[in-house]
C-alpha cells in the first residue's frame, strides 16, 4: 500500500510508539499483588491482553481497575478486589521514569520539517504530560489531543478528528504513527488518515488481517518514516 500524497502533517501516538515505560509491568504488578496481600492469580502478559480489550474509561485508575475487574473474571480471580489491586498498581507507575523508542527523536525533527505535528494519547492529560516533560518534548507539538480526556479513547474517531482540525489540515492529508493495530491503526484509518504501524514486542500477535483497516506502512524502527515522508513529499 502507498500513503497519502502529499502528507501535510504528521500525528504520533506516545506510548509504545514515541516512548516505553523504564518501569517492567512485572515488577509493578508483583508488587501491587505484595500489598493488597492478593494471591497472584495473572501475569503481566495477561493483565496486558485484558487491558487491550477495555474500552472508554473515565481516568487512569478507572482504566486500571477495569482491567484488573476484567483479568479477574478471565483468571478466576478476586473480581471484588479489582478496585484495591487498580489503586496500589496506580500508586507504583512513575509516569517520569520512559526513555525514547529507537528513532523518536529524528522522526519528530523529520516530521517538523513536512508541517505541524500532532500527538493523540490514550490517558490521563496530568500523567501523559509528566511523560512529554521528562522526554523533553513537551513543547514539540502543535496540537495534542488526550484521548479519554479530551475526547473518548481510540480508536474511537473523535480524537483523530480533533487533532486534524487542530492542526488545520484535511484527514487525507495527515499521516499517523502507532503501535497499535486496533487502537491506532483502525482508529487513523476510519477517518481517512494514512497510518504507520510501528509495533513493539507486545503488540506481535496483532494480525492486521483480522481488522478491517490495515496500516500503509509497517516500521522496524521510527527511522522508516523518513522514506515515507520523501515518498509523500
């Protein structure tokens, strides 16, 4: 498949795709378990295959609790006890401690050279901003869109629609990057954006055939997306 051409604006997603959590998911789970005093009923590859499938939430520890209350019910744990695991694995994330995905930076430069560059985040507009901050790159958008905030979560259209309009530009000349097939890709898509799929080691079982929008491009590494940008130029 072939992008957009021309592409006016370039829009990131920030977890997973601009930055990864220094904080193993393991080791806040762990302890989370430790002091609720909970037995440990799931992993941490199963607590993200139930986040995966929440849908709109009214805060982060809303979401956390729906996903525990949901890890619950597959694993045959405490689903009563969703509330308390949500609120000491909330108190465990440190949203400062994230380092850049191998090519965030240049793609963010590259991007700034093509037009306005956008950011639509799934979370808590407080924590994705501690996130920009201790990346540094706070300042580097020119419309930000916090997407269960905001707006309701991707991949529901609203947060693309918002940021295009933001940004002034036509959908169809806008070009997202994320990491997510379902959340990222689906949600671009449905509204016209072209849409770079750039998925980490926990985003490998999505199969883009099982969804009805697959992405133009598939990245190993953020650097791809110069090649893109020439091609849309």
């Amino acid at each position: 498949m072939s992008s957009p051409s021309p592409i006016d604006a370039v829009v990131f997603d920030l977890d997973g795709t601009l930055a990864l959590h220094d904080q193993k998911p393991a080791a806040v789970l762990e302890t989370a378990f430790a002091e609720t005093g909970i037995d440990p009923f799931c992993d941490a590859d199963d607590l993200a295959d139930a986040a995966d499938d929440v849908g709109n939430a009214d805060s982060d520890l809303d979401f956390f609790r729906q996903t525990f209350r949901l890890v619950a019910e597959r694993q045959g744990g405490p689903v009563d006890r969703a509330g308390s695991l949500a609120r000491a694995y909330d108190e465990q994330v440190d949203h400062t401690r994230v380092s850049f995905r191998e090519g965030a930076e240049r793609a963010l430069d590259l991007a700034s050279e093509v037009g306005p560059v956008g950011l639509i985040t799934n979370g808590q507009r407080e924590n994705q901003r501690q996130k920009l901050a201790a990346l540094g790159i706070e300042d580097r958008f020119d419309a930000s869109v916090f997407a269960g905030d905001d707006t309701p979560a991707k991949p529901d259209p609203r947060p693309f629609r918002t940021a295009v309009d933001a940004l002034g530009v036509p959908a169809e000349g806008a070009y997202y990057v994320g990491n997510s097939i379902k959340h990222d890709v689906v949600g671009a898509k449905a509204v016209g954006l072209g849409a770079g799929w750039y998925p980490h080691e926990y985003d490998a079982g999505e199969d883009p055939a099982a969804y009805d929008h697959q992405p133009d491009h598939t990245f190993e590494t953020l650097h791809d997306l110069e090649h893109v940008l020439d091609l849309g130029r």
